[in-house]
C-alpha cells in the first residue's frame, strides 16, 4: 500500500520514517509531504532517496493511510480533507477530546479502533500519557486504579527542534558566561527547570496537565481520579514520570512486577542498588516504556511509587503512530 507523512522533515516526521524502515508494513510508495519552504528536499528511506513533496499539490487519494506531524495548525486545515480521501493518524492534540475520534495507544484500546469509520480519523496521544498508560493498563486489569498522582519531568525535544537548540546555546553560553536568553521557554532552560508547560488554565493547572487527566479518562477509564504537574527539564530527548497509584484492592509488588514484566511495551528495570534503574539518556532510541523503582506507598493504603521512563520522539509520538497503523492492518479496518 502507499503511506504519506506529511511534516516530515519534522522532528516525529523523520521518527516516523525510522521505525518504518524498522517494521515491516506493506509499503509500496511512501510519500514524504511538508511545507512549500521543505519541498524538493531528499530524504533516504530503504536505500532510496525520496523527495519531499509540497502539501498544497498533494493528493491524498493516492495512499491508504497519512500520518500528520505538523502540528494542530496544519492537523486543523487538512486533516479533514485528507479523511475524505484516505485514513488520517494524527500526532498533534486538535482531535483528542473529539468524542467521535479514536485516541489510541495500541497496548491498551486497540479495540476502540473500530470507531475510526467515523471521519476517517485517528488521535494519537500526548507524548508522556501514553507511557503512563501503557504501565496502568495492566495494573488496572489486575487492582482497579483508584486514583494517580503523577509528576512529568519532560525533555525539550517534546516542544520542537527550535527548543533543543535553544538548551545547546544556552549551555554552550553559560559556559561562555554569556547573558542567557530566553526564546521559546518562560525562563531559562540550561541548569534549569520549569514548572509549566503550555498555557496556563483559570483552575491554576496548565493544558498540559488538564491533557493528562482528560486522555487517562479517555483512552483508560473515565473513573479513575488523576491529578498531575508538568514540569520542562534541560534533557534533550525521553520523558520521565514520578507516579503514585492507589488500588480498589490490596495490592502485592512481585504480582505487580511480573505482571509489568509481561505486559506489551513494558520493561522493568528495577533493582535496588546504585544504577538499578533508567534515566533518560538509556530510554532514547529504544521501544520500551521503562518501569524503575517499584515500591509501596507507605503513607496511604493499596498505594504504590513508581519511576517511567520513555523516549518521547519515539513511544511518545512516531512508534505509537506506526503501531496504530499496524493495527488497522490486522484488524483490516484501513480499506476505506
């Protein structure tokens, strides 16, 4: 079948070339779109050497499936239109909250895909809930989560290209000890951490944790009660989060670890000892989601601490996407 990308000299566009050259779709043309500014630019994919194509002149009835990663601006104008012709993955949030469109993290409610007859439209979801709910799946099949409180420790990659350029200058700056200045973060991001990310909201919390709890409640379970911070740390590449999960039921850590160690997208790296965990220097590049210091809560009953760890360019967004569109593939729900 035929596939485009559009946004793909983007930074989850040139992911999503990666792991197609990984996996084995059925591809016979892949069709790289972007901007004007980006079209006639060449791109290797499978030893061939393919040329990047304005979106304004593309016709979408020639592939079975578009993924979109340009972000809701373009999701916004063309997503629509690509749908009338072709089955639509779409990286950016503008269809999230959609209750007509899927929002899908493979591992967890593939079965919701069934839904995509609707428009033609498939969300994927925010770059650090899906780790989260990759790991709560099984243990919600297993307790019942009752609530999570969750903190994101996330990199600048999550934010576009413009923004990891912006942590090297200013470290190589810093260094230089130069006046640092501040462009696309509301502080300073080298030596730094930021405690916002996105707009804030009138509740106090910003759409980056109103995300979190609305696509938990979405893709997992609407009951489960979940609040969140969002926090910008000066790492270029994979997201970490602290969680705290509390169970319907009286829970056992070695059920808990087997059951993880066996889940679909899950490793556990959890050893108790200097470096018996993940950071996110190790996650980058890799499939996984990385479940590290597994342990009990002991302030509050069926209660438990966790560490994740996942590469946000990859799981967080591209890899995601291509599993969705294996899915479709299965389940054969992308002839239109």
């Amino acid at each position: 079948m035929n596939i485009a990308i559009v946004g793909a000299t983007g930074n989850v566009g040139r992911k999503i070339i990666e792991v197609l050259e990984k996996k084995k779709l059925p591809i016979t043309e892949l069709f790289l779109i972007a901007s004007s500014k980006s079209a006639g630019k060449k791109i290797n994919f499978k030893d061939k050497e393919l040329v990047v194509v304005d979106l304004e002149k593309f016709d979408f009835s020639k592939v079975k499936i578009a993924f979109f990663a340009a972000g809701s601006s373009i999701a916004e104008k063309w997503a629509n239109l690509a749908a009338e012709k072709t089955i639509v993955i779409d990286n950016s949030k503008f269809f999230r909250k959609d209750p007509e469109i899927p929002l899908i993290v493979p591992e967890v409610n593939s079965k919701d895909l069934v839904n995509v007859k609707n428009k033609s439209i498939i969300a994927n979801a925010n770059c650090s809930v899906i780790p989260l709910v990759v790991v709560l799946k099984p243990l919600h099949d297993l307790y019942n989560v009752k609530r999570v409180v969750v903190s994101t420790y996330q990199s600048v990659s999550g934010a576009g290209k413009a923004p990891m350029d912006e942590l090297l200058s200013q470290t190589k700056e810093y260094f230089e000890s130069k006046n640092l200045k501040s462009k696309f973060f509301t502080k300073q991001i080298a030596f730094n951490i930021i405690p916002h990310i996105d707009n804030f909201l009138d509740n106090g919390y910003t759409k980056e944790e109103q995300k979190t709890t609305d696509e938990v409640k979405k893709i997992l379970d609407k009951k489960i009660k979940i609040t969140s911070t969002c926090v910008r740390i000066p790492v270029l590449v994979s997201h970490s989060l602290s969680v705290n999960v509390e169970f319907n039921k009286k829970c056992n850590l070695k059920e808990i670890k087997n059951v993880l160690s066996s889940s679909p997208g899950c490793k556990v790296i959890d050893e108790k000892k200097d470096g018996g965990y993940i950071t996110p220097v190790e996650a980058e590049n890799r499939y996984e989601t990385f479940i590290s210091r597994i342990r009990q809560d002991d302030s509050q009953p069926n209660s438990i601490n966790l560490w994740l760890v996942s590469d946000n360019l990859l799981k967080g967004a591209a890899l995601n996407a291509v599993e969705i569109a294996e899915s479709l593939i299965k389940n054969n729900l992308h002839e239109r």
